[in-house]
C-alpha cells in the first residue's frame, strides 16, 4: 500500500494574495502568490494593481458568457505553471427577481466552473445581476455596474465545497 498516495498531485496556493476587485473589471491584489499545481510548484503572480482581467474562461478556453438579468455565478481567479492569472465562470443560474436595480435573493448557491488540471485558484467571489442590469460579462464588465453585486473577493488556499453565498 501506497501510504504517500493522499498527498500526490496537490494544488493548493500557500500564500493569501489579499485579492480584491480593482476599478471597473480590473484586479488587484498586495501580495505575490505562491504555491502548487499538481505537486509541483508554479510560477509565483506578483501583486497586481487594476490588471487587466482575463476575457477568456480558463475551464473552457471560449469566450466568458454573459449574465442576463436575475441571475448568479461564481467567478475565480488563479494562475497556471506560468504565473498568469487566469479565471473561470462557473454555471450561471436563476436567483429569485429582484427590485429593479437590487439583486434578487439566492434560489440556490451558484457551483464552481470545472478546474483545469494547470489551474491553482486562490480567490473567487459571487456576482448577481439585477432586473434592470445590463448583461454583465466577467473580464470586460465592471464589478460595479449598474445592478450587479459582486461579493467581496473570497481568498482560499483550495476552493471550498461551494461558494460562500451569505
């Protein structure tokens, strides 16, 4: 029996980059990341101020899609082996129908996109959209559009089982 078996193939950042969403859909963060993909150390990301987001979705390689009116996704951010930040768009559902500009409550926590193998998120954070939002798209929408709530960026070491949605 293979008793190191538990602990191959780690990914997991070992340093809090303190991320925050930077003006309109930039991203920032004040520490330089470090940590492992897949048991190997990856290229560490210095801190960033108002970097330019991703526009396309690591997990997939498209485009991200867009968030109509009443709806959520999470949203998260990590880097590949070469220390460039990426990000990916989890499933966009149905929140319940806000008030013209205001959100709508949770029907259900949005889920995580699917994770890469050359992908170590260290932060994410949960958007919704109003009924009278504009589409909102991750990478080219600001985080304070017009109805849309984006929570307070969530730092992680490996993404939880699901998103902090309260």
């Amino acid at each position: 029996m293979d008793s190191l078996a538990n602990f191959r193939g780690l990914t997991a950042a070992f340093v809090n980059p303190l991320a925050i969403a930077g003006t309109t859909s930039t991203f920032t963060s004040t520490v330089t990341t470090a940590g492992l993909i897949n048991g190997k150390f990856a290229t560490a990301l210095t801190a960033q101020t108002n970097a330019a987001t991703p526009t396309t979705d690591h997990a997939t390689g498209l485009a991200f899609v867009a968030m109509g009116a009443n709806k959520t996704c999470a949203v998260v951010f990590g880097i590949n082996d070469a220390g460039t930040l990426k990000m990916a768009q989890g499933p966009i559902i149905d929140t319940y129908v806000g008030v013209t500009t205001t959100v709508g409550a949770f029907k259900d926590a949005p889920n995580f996109p699917p994770m890469p193998d050359d992908f170590m998120p260290f932060a994410y954070t949960v958007v919704r959209t109003a009924p009278d939002a504009a589409s909102w798209t991750p990478g080219t929408s600001s985080w304070t559009a017009s109805g849309v709530t984006a929570s307070t960026f969530k730092n992680v070491g490996q993404l939880p089982l699901r998103p902090q949605i309260a």
